[in-house]
C-alpha cells in the first residue's frame, strides 16, 4: 500500500515502538507512587518534559501531557473560557480543525461571546480581523498550519495587536516537529500538540501554558500535572513522544527538504497531467507546509468515489479531514477559501511523510490520471 495520509496520522517509528514496550510491562509503575518503581517513571516523565519544552523554547513547568490535540484544544479553550474566566470572548478563524471550531461553537450556545475571522484564497486569515473581536478580554484562536491545505499563518504577528487584557492560543498539530517553533518568537499564551502526528504514538500530545497563567482545568481527579490534568501519566507514551520529537527535531531540516521534493513533484505532474484539477495549497513554501497536497477537481463532486478508487488500487488518501471523511459534507476548511460546495466535496488531500517515495508520488499521480479521467 502506498500511504499518503500522514496529516491524519503517521506509522509508529520502530525504534520507538519497541522503546516504549518495557514502560508498559516490566516498569509499569505508576508515577505518584513513593516507591522505587513509581520514581522511575517519575524520572522519564520529567526527563520528557524537559525534552518537549525545550524543543519550543518553553520552560518544562510550562508543559501539560494531554491524550493529544482534541484534548489540548478543548482543555485551553474551556478554561480560559469558562474555568479560568480569564476571557469574555472567543475569536477562531474559519479554517480551524473540528477541536477547536466545536467546542466554539458549544461555548457559544452556552451564551459566550465569539466570532470567526475569515481567510483570503490561499487560507491566511485576513488584515482586518481584530475588527471582529467581541471584547477586550478575549482569547484569540488561531491555528499554525491547517490540516487540510496547509497554510502556515504568522502567529507571530498577532500578539502586538492584542489588548494586554486578551490571549493567544495556537493549534500547532500538524506544524509541531516539522517547521521550527519559538514560543517566544511566537508571543502565544498557549499551544496545542500532538504526537502522532510525527511518527510518536496515538493518545499523547501535551499543552504549553504560559507561566503566570492562572490555568484551571475542567477535569477534576488527581493533582497530576500540577492539577492541570487529572489522571494517571503513561510513561510509555510519554517516551514514545519525547522521541519522536527528538528525531523530528534532529531530522527536521531533512525531512523537510525531502518532503518539499515531493509535493513539488505531484504538484508539476498533476498540472502536467489532469487538467481538471486545482490545486488549493498555496505554491510559496514560506507559508506552506511541506506534507500536505490539496487538489479538487472541476466537475467532480464525488470525493468519496475518488478514495474508495484509489484506495482499491492500494493507495490510501483523504479529503483532508479524518473526522469528516464519510460524511459526505462539504469542507469547510475549502468553502472558507473560496470553493463552491460542490468543489469542496470533491478535494482529494495527499500527505507525505519521511518515508514516501519520488517512485510513489509519481505512480500515484498516473493512478489518480485514470480515475479523474473516467469519472469525468
Ligand atoms: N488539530 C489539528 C490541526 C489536527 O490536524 C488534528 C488531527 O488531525 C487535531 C487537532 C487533533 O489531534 P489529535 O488527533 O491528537 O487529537
């Protein structure tokens, strides 16, 4: 099978897998615990900690472990929102992932006051859009990296246009470990990540939350995580996750290279070779992500046809977002920029990673050919 679907999730690193088996066998303590086998996770946990914080410039106290962005998402935007009170008002863009635009939406019929910034054709939020603020205690919530085209926003301007009253949370999911992150460069107040995203495992991201913030969580339970996070750690994962980001950090430069090689290449083959495609990633690669390749198509309203097809001939790809994939909805992600509901229901998102191959892009874009031919 050729997989091409890294943005919904990536194959587990081996090296990491199998460092990971003996915290879940042998070392199965648990990390509150007084005794010798409790300490040791204690001690792999904080040594991640350190890893993971140092990876973005943030300090480890500023580091929560979460089951991941979903988690991370709500948990910032539901207390800063509600359990903080640190905000009366919540702005998003109109691009964001489901994490973050749901739980907007149920804070918002819950009486709370929000608004959505749109994004211009190639998915960067407009000029204007403190305009659209509610107030002046208001939590901004920008994404990095979109998930479905990848536009990259500069998040590092947004700061110096906010009240000091206000905040700033960015979802970096699909940018963390594969463009440099500076939380300081950045000026955001918090940031969303995920593991699995960078060949770590599934159910483990974390937060970063400004120092000073008085942060509370929505999850009662135990104190872990300085009562941020209730519930038992799992030093597994938590490993599994210091070094996929330890690898990506390592390999960052090269993976990055290697991917842009291969989005360039399907991005001049599907031009060369299907002329009813559009491409909706921008083309500058300094506001692009690497390993994301959107394309629709005119006349084709049928996305889900086109994945069944590709994935009969063996290659797995998605129109972009995991959670919508099925349903038949138009994305939203594609309206926002610009696409007729019927184009946005036909998008077919390639994403790379490391281990794809120039052979695999090259075959899949000829598959692609065939089948957008025979539908059209
Ligand atoms: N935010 C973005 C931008 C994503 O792409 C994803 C996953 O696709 C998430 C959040 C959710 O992350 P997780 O799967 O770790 O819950």
């Amino acid at each position: 099978m050729m997989y091409f679907d890294n943005s919904a999730t990536t194959r587990i690193d081996e090296e990491i897998f199998f460092a990971m088996m003996p915290w879940m066998q042998e070392k199965f303590g648990n990390a509150s615990s007084p005794y010798s086998l409790g300490r040791q996770a204690r001690v792999v946990i904080e040594e991640a900690r350190e890893e993971i914080a140092s990876s973005i410039n943030a300090h480890p106290a500023e580091i929560i472990f979460t089951s991941g962005g979903t988690e991370s998402n709500n948990a910032i935007l539901k207390s800063a929102c509600i359990e903080s009170s640190l905000v009366d008002s919540l702005i998003i863009s109109s691009i964001e992932h489901h994490a973050v635009e749901y739980p907007t939406e149920w804070l918002a019929s819950q009486g709370f006051r929000t608004a959505i910034a749109p994004v211009d054709a190639l998915g960067r939020i407009l000029p204007d859009w403190q305009k659209l603020m509610p107030s002046a205690r208001c939590l901004v919530s920008f994404m990095h990296a979109n998930n479905e085209i990848g536009t990259i926003q500069d998040i590092a301007s947004v700061k110096s246009l906010l009240p000091e009253t206000s905040y700033l949370h960015t979802d970096a999911v699909q940018s963390y470990g594969k463009i440099p992150i500076d939380i300081d460069k950045m000026h955001v107040d918090f940031l969303s990540m995920s593991a699995h995203k960078i060949h770590g495992p599934k159910g483990i991201g974390a937060m970063f939350i400004r120092k000073g913030i008085d942060f509370k969580s929505h999850q009662q339970g135990g104190g872990q995580e300085r009562n941020r996070r209730a519930g038992t750690e799992s030093p597994a994962l938590i490993i599994g996750f210091q070094m996929a980001v330890r690898k990506a950090m390592k390999e960052m430069e090269a993976r990055d290279k290697h991917m842009r090689a291969l989005q360039s290449q399907m991005r001049s083959m599907i031009s060369q070779h299907i002329p009813q495609a559009r491409i909706n990633t921008p083309m500058d690669d300094a506001i692009t992500l690497p390993s994301i390749l959107n394309i629709s198509f005119s006349k084709i309203s049928d996305g889900e046809s086109i994945l069944q097809l590709m994935d009969m001939v063996g290659i797995a790809v998605s129109n972009g977002s995991a959670c919508v994939s099925g349903s038949q909805q138009p994305s939203h992600v594609l309206q926002a920029i610009g696409l007729s509901d019927k184009e946005a229901k036909a998008a077919v998102r390639f994403s790379f990673c490391k281990d794809n191959t120039i052979e695999e892009v090259e075959m899949a874009v000829m598959q692609l050919k065939t089948i957008i031919d025979s539908m059209s």
